[in-house]
C-alpha cells in the first residue's frame, strides 16, 4: 500500500509541475512537506523563514493544489480546532 500512495503523490506532484501550477519555490515546499515528510518548522529552519510565512505559503496553495492542501488541513485537522 506504501509504494502506490508514494507513487499517488509523486504523480500528483508531477502534474503540478507539468500544468504549471507552482513555482519552483511551492514546488519545493511541497516535496518537502508531502512526499519526504519534512515538518513545517524544520523546513522554516532550513530556508532561515518564520514557520508563519511557510503556513501562508501553504494556505496560497489551497485553489491550485487542492490535493495536497486537503492532505495538509487533514493532517492537522486538530491543531486547527484548538
């Protein structure tokens, strides 16, 4: 079941790339995020930005990468509640 999600969201990924959908930048976040599993703040730390400008990146996503953007408020679906 693993390797066919895996292949799932790098299809997924891979349209995004080829409609142009993203930048390069947006592109990168969401291989980090989705497909290698990277946290939120780890990825702020690595690109030395606030966890808030990467979450605002995330929520620009939401019309164009509607997949991963319902993968994302799923994933943190509780945290969203509190």
């Amino acid at each position: 079941m693993l390797p066919r999600l895996r292949r799932m969201v790098s299809v997924e990924i891979a349209k995004y790339r080829l409609d142009g959908l993203c930048s390069q930048e947006e592109l990168d976040l969401i291989i980090a995020l989705w497909q290698d599993g990277m946290s939120l703040r780890a990825y702020a730390r690595q690109h030395d930005v606030k966890p808030g400008s990467v979450h605002y990146m995330i929520e620009k996503l939401q019309s164009r990468c509607p997949r991963f953007y319902r993968w994302w408020t799923l994933k943190h679906r509780s945290r969203r509640l509190g």
